[in-house]
C-alpha cells in the first residue's frame, strides 16, 4: 500500500529484544488494566497486587486514554500536524496517529518506548495515512537527550515547526528528575505553538490510595511517585494552559457520551499547554 511506504521503525532485527516477561512491566500491567492481551503471568500477579490496594486502576487507565483522544483530537483540530508520543505502551487502537489523521490526513507521529514487547508490535503503530507519516523509536525518557537524537534521526518531523509532545500517564514512573527531563523536552519544541500533552497520578483526590500504590509498585521493582498540583504545574512553566487548565483526567474537556469516572477513580491530574 501507499501509507506503508512512508513508515519507520526500528524492526527486533535492529536491536537486541529481550522482554524480560518474568519481571513486571508498567506497559503491560496498564495493558492489563485496559483488558489488553498482551501482558504476562508477572504483570498480571502485580496488577493483582495494585487492584488490592486501588480497585479503581482500570478506572483511571481508561480515563487516561480518553484524555489523550481529546487532547490529541483538539490540537489536531488546531492545526498542529506533528506529534511526538513518548511512552506509547502497548498499541491499542485507536492510537494516537489514528485519531490525529482523522482530522488532519497529513499528520505526521513518532512514537517512542523503551519496552522491548512495545518494539515487537511497532507495526501496529505504522499503518499511516497515505498523506501523513508515522516512525517508532525505541528510547528511554530518562535519557532524553538521545532520545530525541533518536526522533531526530527518523526524518519524520520537522523541529522548525510545532509539535506536540505527549507525556501521558508517563513521568509519574520517574521519581526523581522527571522536571528535568520534561524542560528538556520542552525545551527541543523551539517553535511557537507546539504543545505539551500531559497525565500524572496524583494523591489530590484519594491520598491514601495513592499511598497504598506506590508502595505496591516500589516493591514490584517499578517505582511510582505521586505528585500533586502544585509539583504537576512546574511542567507548564512558561507555557500557556488551555481551557480548562489543570484538572483531573475525566474533567478535561469531557464529551456529553463519556464514561462517568470521578476524580478520585481517575487519579491523575491532565493538562495541556502551548508554547507562547
């Protein structure tokens, strides 16, 4: 077909795959919060672990990937045409190159994840648009400089003009430095215009759940921290938000047909920002 032609990825035969499935991954146990498939008996014994303490998990992972169709969705409608999606997880569709070339065909998506089995489905992501242009990279947040060497390298967006970059449900997974690497990031989109999609679980609404999770998740080797409002609007700093500015996931901008999900089911704080 035309569209495949004009998709990237890095293939298993780049780069060494090892999916390490007898350690839990954060990408395959939201997979499982999404009723997905692809997850392993180590991801779903530690889901079992932070459903105990937080039944609400699948609550808050649907609620997530609705505010990002929204997001995604609005700045389409914007006229932004690129979009940088960073800890993609596992390819559910609609994904987010499926829901910005709905609205604008010649939309172009990188999307990048550091979980060898996200790589192993990276086809899934690459079904363009004949118009548009979809690449996987795989890389790692926490190193964000070759990280975006890595988007860099793909040729598929272009730096001298917005891009919106997606950090959903994402940087709660670096408990230490996660500011650091989103000025980074931000940093990179020069142009004015580009965006700054973001999700992050927060201990606003159910301080003792969020609490309850953290622990679970530390002990299953794959740290979490909260983070409230105050420390979720640093992201934003010089940035400008869009109605209705920070608030929690459901709450963003909310279609009449949603799932009704409270504040506290949901758990994280969403937003997003322009570069003015």
């Amino acid at each position: 077909m035309a569209a495949e032609q004009h998709d990237d990825t890095v293939t298993p035969s780049d780069a060494e795959v090892n999916l390490a499935i007898h350690r839990p991954h954060t990408a395959r146990m939201y997979d499982y919060f999404l009723d997905g498939t692809t997850n392993f008996p180590a991801d779903r014994e530690a889901a079992g672990h932070a459903l105990a303490v937080f039944p609400q998990a699948p609550f808050a992972a649907r609620a997530n990937r609705a505010f990002m169709h929204r997001a995604t969705r609005a700045l389409a409608r914007s006229g932004i045409t690129q979009f940088l999606d960073i800890g993609t997880g596992i390819p559910t569709s609609p994904n987010l190159h499926e829901i910005a070339q709905r609205t604008e065909p010649r939309a172009r998506i990188v999307y990048a994840d550091n979980d060898p089995i996200v790589l192993t489905h990276a086809q899934a992501l690459l079904h363009s648009s004949p118009e548009g242009r979809t690449a996987y990279v795989q890389a790692d947040v926490r190193e964000p400089e070759a990280l975006l060497e890595a988007v860099r390298a793909t040729g598929v967006l272009d730096f001298t003009r917005p891009i919106a970059l997606s950090l959903v449900a994402l940087l709660h997974f670096v408990p230490e430095g996660a500011h650091e690497i989103a000025e980074t990031l931000r940093n990179a989109m020069t142009v004015r215009g580009s965006a700054l999609v973001m999700s992050h679980f927060t201990p606003d609404y159910a301080p003792q759940d969020a609490a309850r999770m953290e622990r679970v998740y530390r002990d299953n080797g794959n740290p979490v921290r909260a983070r409230d409002h105050d420390e979720f609007s640093r992201f934003f700093t010089g940035w400008d938000l869009l109605d209705p500015g920070i608030t929690s996931t459901p709450r963003w901008r909310p279609e009449p047909d949603a799932e009704r999900i409270s504040d506290a089911q949901a758990s994280c704080l969403a937003a997003v920002a322009v570069r003015p």
